[in-house]
C-alpha cells in the first residue's frame, strides 16, 4: 500500500511542469519534467528491482533533476520576487527542502517522502504564481 502512494504521489510533480509552460520558464520546466518523468521510475525500480542497472541510472537521474530544480527555484525567487514575498519564499522553499532531508534521513523514508511528492510540486507552483 505504501508502495502505491509513494508512486501515486508523483502524479503532482506535473503542477510545475503546467506552471512553468505557462510562465515561459523553459528550463524549470525541463527539470520539472526530468522530474515527472524519472521520479516514479526510481521509486518504482526502488521497490520491485533494486539491484537493476536501470534502478541506479534512474535514482541519480531522480536526485540531478531534483537538486537542479531545488537550485532553480531559489534562483528565480532571487531574481523574480520582490519585497516581503521574497523572504517568506526562501523560508517555504527551505522548509521544503528541511522536509525532505527529515524524511529522508530522520524518520520514516516511506510514510514522509511521499507527502514531498505532493508539497514540493505545490511549493514550486506557488512560486511560479506568485513571481508572475
């Protein structure tokens, strides 16, 4: 069962592919959709073939589309937000990511991180509203 959540929840990485098209932002939009693409294939290749070449390949492919995005936003919150909207940005952006490292390395990888699959993608869209 967790298993099917942790796939089902990648299903909203599309929200920034969406937004990035709309607001003409070509190269988030190409790691979101790295993203869209790579993340439900490693998390699927995680459970069922770990020890497959195609789960090593798609796990690194995952985390450089990942980190890339990451970097991305918090240039673009630099870049296209002004004012009081920036710091709370940052703080949101950085509380993702602490989120993410939590689950990850703290607690329990299976119940948290796919709840990251579905608060990133929104933070993320956020942005891309909010900039725009």
């Amino acid at each position: 069962m967790k298993n099917r959540f942790m796939i089902f929840s990648n299903i909203f990485l599309i929200l920034p592919v969406i937004f990035a098209g709309v607001y003409h932002q070509w190269l988030y939009c190409f790691f979101a959709t790295g993203l869209f693409i790579f993340s439900p294939l490693f998390h699927w290749y995680r459970t069922n073939s770990v020890n497959s070449i195609l789960y090593s390949l798609f796990k690194t492919l995952d985390w450089i589309f990942a980190v890339c995005a990451f970097i991305y936003m918090y240039y673009y919150i630099y870049e296209y937000t002004q004012g009081s909207i920036k710091l709370m940005l940052f703080i949101l952006l950085s509380l993702v990511v602490l989120f993410f490292w939590y689950g990850w390395k703290r607690a329990d990888y299976e119940k948290y991180h796919p709840w990251f699959h579905i608060v990133a993608p929104l933070v993320s869209s956020l942005i891309l509203i909010l900039a725009n």
